[in-house]
C-alpha cells in the first residue's frame, strides 16, 4: 500500500510542509508493518532512525533491576527516534507495540541530506524534538516530584508517630488523673490545715514543680534512691509508697523533703498530703509531655513548611542554607534512625547567604542524603561540611557506604539511569540535582571510593 502526501499532511506537524518535501521524505523511506509484540526499538539500539507511527499503539518501557516500568506512549501520528540536530545516542527503553502498527521509517543518512536541503520540513521536525524534550522533562520531573513527596510523607508519618503517640497516651493518663480529683479533693477539704501550713506545703509543691523532672542519676543509683525513700515511707505506714516513690524522687524530693511535709502537715494528715503532692506532680508531668510533644509535632510542622517553600513564592532569594540541611535531615529522620546512622555536621559560623530557590535546593538535599542513607549500612557515619571559598558556599555530604562503581560514576548524571528497584525512584533523582545546581549557576561534582562517597554542591553568594 502506497503513502500519499496527503496522509502525511494529517499529522498536525506536517500540515504546513509542502507537499514535494514530504514525497521526498516518502521516497527515502521504508513503510513497515508491525505486529503485537514487536519492537520499534529495543534498549541499548543506537538512535539512527526516524519512526513516524501512521497506525496502531506502542509502549516504551524502562527496565529497572530486571522489572520494566512504564515510561509513554506512541500512538498514530506520533513522531519519535532520531531527529534533526538531536544528540540522543542509544535508546533508554524499549519500544512494544501492543497494536498493529504501520510505520514510516527514515534512516539517518536521509536525516542528515533532510536537515540541510528542507527547511520546512527540519523546522517541523525540531519542533517535534522541543516539544517531546519539554513534555518529556516535565512528565519525568513530576514523577521525581512525587518520589520525593512519598519520602517526605513518610518521613513525616514516622516522626509525627512518636509524639502523636505520646499525646495520646499522657491524654488518657490525664484522664484517669482526673477521675480520682473529687476523692482525693473530698480528703484535703477535710483535713484541718491552717493556712501557714497551707502555704508552707505550697511552697515546698511549687518549688519542686519547678525543679522538673532530671534523669541525671545513673540506673544504680536512681534504683538506691527509690528504696530509701520507700523504705523510709513505708516506716511512716504510708500507702502504696512504692507507687509514689517515682515520681516525687523524678521532681527531686530527698528524706529531708519528706521529713519537712511530715512536721508541717503533722503524722495524722501526712499520708493525704503526700497523696495530693504525688497527685499533683504526676498531672503536671502528664501536661509537660503533652507539651513536649506538641511542640514536636509543631516543629516537625514548621520544618515541613520551610522545608517545601510553601508559604512562599517560588523565586530565587537570599538563604540559609545550613537551616535547609537541618530541615531535610529532620525529614529524613526517621531512616536514619532506622540504621542508626551518625550524624557528623561541620557548619562553618557566620555564613553569608546564597541566593536559591529554597524548594528546588531542598530537593537538591534529599535527593542526595536519601541516596547516600541507602548506600549505607547500619551504624553507618553521614558528613556534611558546609563553608564559603572563592565567592560560593560549598556543601559537601560525604556517606561511608559502599561505593558507586567507576562504571556507574560516569553515568549518575544521566536521565533514567538508576541502581534502585522498581517502585524506588524513575532514575531522574541525581539528573534533577544535576539541573537544579545548573539552574543555580552552581556547580556539581561526586567522587567515589570503597567506604567514601562525597558529593559537593558550590552555589554562589547571594
């Protein structure tokens, strides 16, 4: 079956060529059927041919450790392989057909006659390449986006986990505080204190409030204090004196303190004094661990939002970037936690500031400490060194994992190219870092040995 200019033409690249161009481009051509399960092309195949797809369907698909994930699609009327003035070299994936195809192929000696002998027809085929190359950087930096956004949502699930969980628990604990209130208030109500020895218990309550809770002793010795202190109670015939024991030594309460209340409240109003003391402590502890946890949850909130940029407006500005570093590593948290892998910060003081748009280098950040957390092994050691030389600021994060091979470094940089399992990143993480510190007017550069991973960012100042 013949081709006719005519049903070139319907392909919305082609409607203004003119027609002896396009019977040119016919002439030099060879038409080709293909049936399901075919390929276009295959990984590996140099580019050295043009496909124009008249009918049926084709997927390109990307193979990741042996699993092959979905990249597009070529459908009739698209215009892909070789085109004028493109630099690609080899396929990246390999194109199936998954419909029976008709399609017009052009090898790359014509191309080459085409770029210099028809311009309309090169001027219809660059266009085809800026917009496939648009398209095609758009659709693969949305997907890192949304790996970056899943590790940021884990992240962020694993660390809200702790406080949340606390809250929770200090809320219920609080709760059956508060059940037991109106009892324990009933006795106080009855006791009959005056009111200096009111304000004498008061005093020793508020002064041990303040103290707060101290960990300072080691397990021995807080083991020893407790058994003093309950040994000495229980000669007072107090009860549940191994109950209250915790918490008075927590806020700091010694013999001496206890012999103090005693002679104050006198022996007969002792035990329900003590009671209401232990009460009281144990309800401010509750309410302090619900702070300490809220404030987690609303620092963790404010790394988040500093750390995405999104109270403000995506422009290049003057930043911290020590304080992006810390943001991302409080993201990243809870994987490092998870191998217990050290923290090593050399900050240079006093840095001045680099002017970066403070989402994208985030990215920059988490792309690189997420890749060099996975390269580790447990107990492994993180270095970041961040100083200024020579009018930039340089950011170096240095990971002792276990390498990246001579073969693999010369090709970090390049789209799709990854060592991660499927489901673990398209293979645009280190190309994006790459465009991003481009985009930055920085420069980027990695060096690899067994055991020492470094990259280094340089962005200049503000």
């Amino acid at each position: 079956m013949e081709l006719s200019t005519a049903q070139l033409k319907c392909i919305g690249e082609f409607s203004e060529v003119p027609d002896d161009q396009l019977q040119w481009l016919i002439d030099h051509s060879e038409l080709k059927f293909l049936e399901v399960g075919d390929t276009i092309f295959s990984r590996g195949d140099p580019i050295d041919k043009m496909f124009i797809v008249l009918e049926g369907k084709a997927y390109i698909k990307i193979n990741q450790n042996g699993n092959y994930k979905h990249l597009a699609t070529i459908e009739a009327k698209n215009i892909t392989g070789l085109l004028p003035y493109s630099r690609a070299s080899s396929a990246i994936g390999i194109a199936e057909v998954v419909e029976r195809s008709k399609v017009l192929i052009t090898p790359k000696e014509q191309i080459l006659e085409l770029a210099t002998k028809h311009y309309e027809l090169t001027e219809a085929l660059v266009h085809v390449m800026t917009n496939r190359t648009r398209e095609f950087a758009k659709q693969n930096v949305q997907s890192e986006k949304m790996m970056a956004l899943g590790k940021l949502s884990a992240g962020l699930a694993h660390e809200l986990n702790n406080p949340v969980s606390a809250i929770s628990r200090s809320a219920l604990e609080l709760q059956k505080q508060m059940h037991h209130t109106p009892e324990k208030f009933k006795r106080i109500m009855e006791l009959k204190l005056n009111s200096d020895q009111t304000d004498k218990i008061n005093s020793i309550l508020s002064e041990k409030i303040n103290h707060k809770p101290t960990d300072q002793m080691s397990l021995l010795e807080r083991s020893e204090a407790e058994e003093e202190l309950e040994d000495w109670l229980s000669k007072k015939n107090i009860d549940r004196a191994y109950e209250l024991t915790e918490t008075l030594l927590e806020y700091g309460f010694d013999l001496s303190n206890l012999e103090e209340v005693c002679n104050i409240a006198g022996k007969d109003n002792f035990q329900t004094v003590l009671t209401w003391i232990e009460n009281s402590l144990s309800t401010e502890k509750i309410v302090v661990e619900i702070q300490e946890a809220s404030e987690r949850v609303d620092n963790l909130v404010k790394s988040i939002k500093s750390f995405t940029h999104m109270d403000q407006s995506p422009e290049a500005q003057p930043t911290d970037l020590i304080k992006g570093i810390n943001d991302t590593l409080t993201i990243l948290n809870h994987k490092l936690k998870t191998k217990s892998i050290s923290v090593d910060r050399d900050f240079e003081t006093d840095l001045p500031k680099a002017k970066v748009v403070i989402g994208e280098i985030n990215q920059v950040w988490t792309n690189i400490i997420d890749n060099a957390i996975d390269a580790m092994e447990q107990n492994g050691q993180l270095k970041i060194r961040i100083f200024e030389e020579s009018g930039c600021i340089y950011v170096k994060i240095t990971d002792d994992g276990e390498g990246i091979s001579e073969e693999n470094l010369n090709k970090i940089f390049d789209p799709f190219f990854t060592t991660k399992a499927i489901g673990k990143g398209v293979g645009m993480g280190l190309e994006l870092v790459q465009r991003i510190v481009n985009q930055h007017n920085g420069k980027i550069s990695v060096e690899s040995k067994k055991g020492e991973t470094t990259f280094t960012i340089g962005l200049p100042l503000a």
